[in-house]
C-alpha cells in the first residue's frame, strides 16, 4: 500500500503541474470566474454525497474554520493573477516559498520554538527571492513584477490557510475538509460567475475540466497518498509539481528560465524543502 501511496502523491504533483497551462488556456473569463468554477464545482461535486451522509456540519471552532476558507479564497485570486500575469515558471517556483512563512506565522502567531537552522534557511529563501527578481522591473506597470508579487501574496495566503485549517483536521474527515476549504470561494466568487459576457463554450469546458481534475482529482491523489504516508513524506513529493509545470510550460509554452530564476529558484526550493520537513518534525 505504502508504494501505492507513493505512487498516487507522484501523480497528483506531476498533474498539479498542469494548474498553470489550464489557467493560461481560458483567457475569455475573468479571474474571478476561474476561480468560481476552480473551487464551485468540487462543492457542488461533493455536496449531493455529504448531504446524503448528513455530513454538512461544523463542529469545533467554526470562527476559525470561516476565517480559513475566505482566506483560501483570497489567495487562490493572487494564486490566479500569478498564472495570468508573469510565466509559469515564475508563479510556481515564487509560490512554493510558503514554508517559509508558515515557519513565520507558527512562530510569531502560535510561538511555535524555532531552531537557529530554520532561521537560517528563511535567510536563504529570502535572498533566492531577491535573485529571482533582479531582472525584473520593479513596476506595476510590468506584468511579471504583478504575477511574481500576485505569486508571494498567494503563498502568503496559502500559509495562513494552512497554519488555521491544520488545526481543524481533527473535527473533519478528508471529504468534508475539500468541501469547507472550498465553500467560502465558491460564495465570493458566485458574483462573477453572473457577470461573463459571452464566454467561449470551449473554454467553459476548460473550466470544468480545470476544476475536476486539479480540484477533485489532485487533492483526492494526494489526500489517499497522506493516509498511508507520513506528513514529511507526502509534502516532500509535492514539490514535484514544481519540476513537473516547468517541463510543460517548456514543452506547450517554449517558456524559457532565466539564469537568475535557476539560481533564486533552487535557493528558493532548497530552502522551503528543508523548512517543511522541519516544520512536519517539530509538529508530529
């Protein structure tokens, strides 16, 4: 079971890498619209099996659970601006920094004990984020200085989501916490799904697809991969997601890195590698 695992957590990262390509192939809708049918339709996919179980229920601290999937919402819009605006590349290596400021939110919100190697990594994280930038105009005129800011901003989000939503685990099980992590987008985005103008049927299609396959088909790969996994294990094989969207974007794209995102990205990778699996120890 244990190579099966393994084995699922590899596929949902090599699929995961797909997010970028799909999102840069529906340029008739708005963010806002993606971003309903991105978290919208694994709601109403999981809704008529919770509803039938008599699972749609919130136990704990339902402040916190509120608060975590707005904020999920918040950031899958940075998430997708990124993707919009700067390469592929860029967006997934700039988003997988968010290690790093869990070990920032765990340390100064939750005063989680920090070792001096954390602190040292995080330095380490900062610097490959200033050597990705050094080519890039410091403008938001420029839409690769938004998509790279839009990407950090997302990883922000993303670690606040997940240093609030991780302590509400234990009240859910893995369908119900797919369904609540998504909620919140699926109302604030509802608006923009009533403002498309003529959308392209090829592209709703897209969306669909997009939605079911990242939404659904990613997380439900990765959630059976961490039942049998370790934590350390499962996150550490994500990062193949970000090898993964760099080889597509290369061979659909003929996008190409720069010199200094090699570099800022690997400090970038190394770092935020070592972070997580530090991070997984000191937790567990």
């Amino acid at each position: 079971m244990t190579k099966k695992a393994i084995f699922a957590v590899i596929i949902a990262a090599c699929i995961a890498g797909f997010n970028g390509i799909l999102i840069k192939a529906m340029p008739s809708l708005t963010t806002g619209t993606i971003g309903w049918f991105r978290v919208g339709v694994p709601v109403l996919f999981l809704l008529p099996s919770l509803l039938y179980n008599r699972e749609i229920k919130i136990t704990g601290d339902y402040k916190m659970l509120i608060l975590a999937t707005v904020i999920n919402a918040v950031r899958l819009y940075f998430y997708l601006v990124a993707f919009i605006y700067t390469s592929i590349g860029n967006a997934v290596i700039l988003f997988y920094v968010y290690p790093l400021f869990v070990t920032l939110i765990e340390t100064l919100v939750y005063k989680s004990p920090i070792k001096r190697t954390q602190i040292y990594l995080m330095i380490l994280a900062f610097v490959g984020i200033g050597i990705t930038y050094l080519n890039k105009p410091f403008s938001f005129e420029s839409d690769d200085f938004i998509g790279m800011m839009a990407s950090i901003m997302s990883a922000i989000g993303y670690a606040f989501f997940v240093c609030i939503f991780k302590r509400q685990t234990s009240n859910y099980n893995k369908k119900q916490l797919l369904f609540f992590q998504n909620l919140g987008g699926a109302l604030l985005f509802l608006p923009f799904l009533f403002t498309m103008e003529a959308p392209v049927p090829a592209q709703l299609g897209i969306a669909v697809f997009y939605a079911l396959l990242i939404g659904i088909g990613v997380f439900s790969l990765f959630f059976f991969g961490l039942k049998h996994l370790n934590a350390t294990t499962a996150t550490s094989l994500m990062y193949l997601e970000v090898l993964s969207a760099v080889i597509v974007s290369f061979l659909v794209l003929d996008e190409k890195l720069t010199w200094n995102t090699y570099l800022g990205g690997s400090l970038i990778l190394i770092s935020s590698f070592f972070i997580s699996r530090l991070n997984r120890k000191v937790t567990t």
